[in-house]
C-alpha cells in the first residue's frame, strides 16, 4: 500500500463511520474511546500539575 493512506486518512474515515451510526448530538470520541471533554480537561489538569 502507498504511503498516499496516512493516520489522518484513516482516522477521518474512522470517525466517519462512528458518526454515521450515532446521533449528531453525541459528544465527539476520539480514538481511545473518551469523550473530547473528559480528555481536554484531563490535560488541564495534567500541564497545571507536571509544569
């Protein structure tokens, strides 16, 4: 397979085929299967404490 299929290619495409089963409303997951909020806010948390 050519290098043209990237990570981004395949997550696009990933997350396409989530969102075409549930409901627009829903919160956005990402890879790990954790919600976008959950994850930014993790990472708030994490820099203030490790910086």
């Amino acid at each position: 397979m050519s290098k043209a299929m990237s990570y981004y290619d395949w997550d696009l495409s990933f997350r396409r085929s989530i969102s075409d089963d549930t409901p627009e409303e829903k919160e956005k997951v990402n890879i790990l299967g954790i919600s976008d909020n959950v994850f930014k806010d993790f990472l708030k948390k994490w820099k203030k404490n490790n910086l």
